[in-house]
C-alpha cells in the first residue's frame, strides 16, 4: 500500500482519507458486476482511421496523408474542414444509434481525440467533434443505450497507431510531462461534463492503448496517469464529493497478472479494466487455422474469470486476418498475403474482407462460429464490445454488415453453437 501512496497525485493524497475509508461504493449507471456490457464501437467517426474509412484518404490524391494529422496538414484547410464536417454529420446517425439499440446492444464506446477540446500550437487538428459527442449521448440516452467515451488520442500520441490521430515510430506522449498534463486537463473536462448524466454515460475510458509494449519507461507513467485518472473522474466536482462514473483503464498491451490487485476495492471504487484482443496482427496469429483462432478465442475466457476487477473486452472482431484495406495503416499491405514487409503469405486475401457479396457461405459460417466462441468466451468476465460498427469496405470488421449477412445474430445471446467452446 506504501509503495502505492507514494505515486498518489497530489489531487488524490488530499482526498485519500475518503478513499482509503471505501465506505461510499459508488452507484454506477449500469450494473457491471451482475450483467453483462455487450456493444459496438463507433471507430472511425471522430478520430479518423484510413482503413475505416479509406475513401476519405484516397481522395486527398496525396499519398502522405495517412492520419488524421497529415489529413488536416496537407491539403487545404477549408477541404478538410468541409470532409470532416460531412463524414460527422453522415458517418453515425441517430438511426445507427437505433440500430445498435434495436440489436439487443447496451453499450457504445465513443472514440474522440484531445484535440476536440484543445489543440496547442504548432498542431494542425481542426477541432469540432465535440458538439457530435454530445449528440450521441442524446441519441444513446433516447435509445437506451449507455456510452463509453473513450480518449483515444493524447498529446504526442501514446502508441502511434494512426488510430491515435498520429502515425510515429516510436509514441511522445508519455516522454513528455506537458502532454501528460494536457491530458489529465481534458480528463477533467469530461468527467465533469458527464457527471450528471451517469445514467447515460456510466464509464470514461482515460486512455486508449497506451503503449505499453515500450517498456517500464512507459507503463510507469501510464501507472501514474492512472492513479491521477481516479482522482479526476472520482472528483468530478473539484471538492471531496465523489462522483459516480466508472473508471476504465487500459491494460496496456500487459497481461491481465501484471495489474493483479491494481486500483481494487475497498481502497478504490468503480474501476474496470479494459482488454483488446485481436488475432491478426502478428505472422503467428494470422496463419491460425479456423479452428485455432475459435480454439485461442475460448481459452481467453480462464483469465477473464480470474480478474480482480470488471474485465470489459472493449475491441475484438471476428475478423480473422489483416486483410482489410489500410488495417496495417495507409499503404502498408496485409501480412495474410504476404504484401506486408517481412511476412510470409498464407494465402489469398479475395473474399475474406471487402463487401460480403464476396463471402462464401463457409466463410460466412466460420464468422458466425468465431462471433460466438468470442461472444462466450468474453462473457466470462463482464463483457464485450466489438469493433467496429460500420466500415466502408471491410464487412468482415462491421457490426452492421455482420446483421445484414447473417453472421451476427439480432440478439447477442442468440446462440447457433451453444457449445463451441466445450
Ligand atoms: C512537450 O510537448 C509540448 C506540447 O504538449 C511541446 O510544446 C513541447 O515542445 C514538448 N517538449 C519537448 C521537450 O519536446
């Protein structure tokens, strides 16, 4: 316990005496504990991602723009100004909010960059999206549904994944104090914007895929910002009053074993650990059979079980290879086909990604198989979240093309194979 005072923030040290009491369990907006989150991700719609929507790249005719960063640096402002503008206003709409509610859904996790609330000198986002959140909220709250809003792109970018608004080599969030406090600043907008409506917006995510993988260097900072996260989003009033709102943390690409025992109860209250599982973006994992990525998908369900805290699986797919347009980033190839730098072809990408008029019917029921296995096996901890709602042309990935064709059934515990997991 020592050892976790002494990285406490200060914010949090003045508040510890109510925390370590653990005598007031928060009342949270959905009951995590007893009922399972199922639900979609609306990827690609406030932080752009070229293989969600590559039209919107491929139309710049500039083969350097390959994120939301270089989208808004190298074409004129006013194009991209008026591209983003259209894709938030088409890309989700209330009836998609409908549609997710009308399929037995009760979460969606909302992705949104820093740079809707701020945006520091020198960089060259154009903010707006804010307004977009908020109606999503709305349109979650007339339908039912609760939202996550999960930060998915901080100052620097903590992974550099073009999904955090900024493709690097090698992320500048964490090496960076400022980054971090512009970070913790927006926190606190957002928990304070939401804390009075935990019924709608039950849990924010503080960061998205911190990159954990970096090394200590990274996860001691990460730590840090966790422990500072409690505080804004427990706090949310700037007085001793504690909110309501759940916290959920990213597990930074570590093991569920290394955050054993990280933020529990009593000392700590309303926290929930995010994971993301994927099986295609290493040559291992794409040259699984069909049976073998059923068989990994059901052997995740025993360290779920065992967590310490709410485990929310909050990305996963059935999608089972990198196939699809851009996943790797713009211009990068697919590891699947071998057009990857350095990978080994498995075998053809045609049918397996694209419009699902391409999929066979084999193909279309190893989806359905591989839907369920996960679907179960993530049901042994508190859930699920899958990514991603729409996609332009990648139906594999699309929670909506999935109800059209048949492989993701109307209602989520709708089971064609009961058993898939033994
Ligand atoms: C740290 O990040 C801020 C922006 O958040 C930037 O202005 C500053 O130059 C960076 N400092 C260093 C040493 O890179």
């Amino acid at each position: 316990m020592l050892g976790r005072l002494t990285s406490l923030s200060l914010v949090v040290l003045t508040l510890l005496p109510r925390i370590v009491l653990g005598d007031n369990p928060i009342n949270a907006g959905f009951p995590y504990g007893s009922q399972k989150v199922r639900g979609v991700n609306l990827g690609g719609w406030l932080v752009l991602e070229p293989w969600i929507t590559p039209s919107l790249f491929d139309n710049t005719g500039n083969p350097n723009i390959v994120d939301e960063w270089t989208f808004c640096q190298m074409q004129s402002r006013a194009t991209a100004q008026a591209t983003l503008t259209q894709h938030w206003n088409t890309w989700i709409t209330e009836s998609d909010i409908a549609a997710i509610a009308a399929a037995g859904l009760n979460h969606i996790r909302i992705p949104i960059g820093y740079w809707a609330f701020e945006v520091g000198p020198g960089e060259p986002y154009i903010s707006g999206q804010l307004p977009y959140l908020q109606k999503a909220v709305t349109w979650a709250g007339n339908n039912g549904l609760k939202v996550i809003v999960d930060l998915h792109g901080a100052p620097g970018s903590q992974n550099g994944f073009d999904n955090s608004g900024q493709r690097l080599s090698f992320p500048g969030w964490h090496s960076n104090n400022t980054n971090v406090q512009r970070t913790d600043a927006i926190i606190k907008q957002i928990a304070s914007m939401f804390a009075g409506q935990t019924n709608v917006v039950p849990i924010i995510a503080p960061l998205n895929e911190p990159a954990g993988f970096d090394g200590t260097a990274v996860l001691d900072v990460v730590r840090q910002y966790w422990y500072d996260s409690y505080g804004n989003i427990r706090f949310p009033y700037g007085t001793s009053q504690q909110g309501n709102t759940v916290v959920l943390l990213h597990d930074a690409f570590q093991p569920l074993s290394y955050w054993q025992g990280f933020q529990t109860a009593p000392n700590w209250q309303g926290v929930a650990m995010d994971t993301h599982i994927y099986q295609m973006f290493s040559q291992d994992e794409v040259s699984r059979t069909n049976q073998e990525h059923i068989s990994a998908a059901c052997a995740e369900a025993s360290s779920l079980s065992s967590f310490d805290l709410w485990i929310i699986v909050g990305e996963w797919t059935p999608a089972p290879t990198d196939c699809a347009k851009y996943l790797n980033g713009r211009g990068v190839g697919a590891r699947y086909d071998g057009s990857f730098s350095g990978s080994t072809r498995v075998g053809s990408c045609t049918g397996l990604t694209g419009s699902a008029s391409s999929f066979s019917s084999s193909y279309k029921t190893f989806l359905r198989q591989y839907w369920e296995a996960q679907v179960q096996s993530y049901e042994a901890g508190s859930g699920w979240i899958q990514w991603t709602w729409k996609a332009e042309n990648a139906d594999d990935w699309s929670y909506q093309a999935g109800l059209a064709g048949g492989w993701i059934p109307q209602n989520p515990t709708q089971y064609q194979y009961p058993n898939i997991c033994g």
